[in-house]
C-alpha cells in the first residue's frame, strides 16, 4: 500500500509530507483519488482505505466516482493512472529525490 502511495505522489508530482498533511488543495485530493482506485483494484477493502487516508468510508466511494470521472474527462488524470498501473515499482530517481528533499532539503527537479 504504501509503495502505491509512493509512486502516486512521484506521478502526480505531490510531496508525501503533503500526502499526509491535512491540506485540501485539488492536486492532493486528487491524489487521494488515485490512490484510492488503485488499492481498490489491488483488491483492498474500502475501509481499509479509508483508515489508512484517515477518511470516512463514504469519502472514498465518493473518491472513487469521482477518479472514475476524472479518468474519463481528464487527460493528465488518465495518464497519471496509466503509468501508475503500469509500473509496480518505485523509479530510481524517486528514490534519490526523497533522500535529497529529506537529508539535504533541496528541491530536486526531474526532467
């Protein structure tokens, strides 16, 4: 799960302290959305979901209507769920970006 988490946030270009925090702006509840659909479809429970992104049971189907529309209307939505289903692991460069942000507090752009 939390390896899901991780490579959303790397595709959608969300920091995980951001993930985590109690901010609402629309690129992290749309990370929230991601999330969501993509543990559903690794078979996780939607109560399970909904105590890991610390959300009400109905929050998340609502977030899963919503990722649904997004997935249609949306074309950045849809790539970002694309890539995320397609890859399973975490990127290399991910990896040294959280080690850069974390250790060094520098802001690491990826090309």
């Amino acid at each position: 799960m939390e390896r899901t988490i991780k490579r959303v946030c790397f595709e959608m270009d969300v920091p995980l302290k951001d993930f985590y925090s109690n901010r609402r702006f629309r690129h992290i509840v749309d990370c929230y959305k991601l999330v969501s659909v993509l543990l559903k479809e690794e078979g996780i429970h939607e109560q399970i979901i909904a105590s890991l992104l610390k959300k009400d049971r109905t929050t998340i189907l609502y977030y899963f209507r919503e990722a649904d529309n997004l997935i249609k209307t949306n074309p950045d939505f849809r790539k970002a769920y694309l890539r995320c289903k397609r890859k399973k692991g975490l990127p290399k460069k991910f990896i040294l970006m959280q080690i850069l942000n974390k250790n060094q507090h520098i802001k690491f752009y990826l090309k």
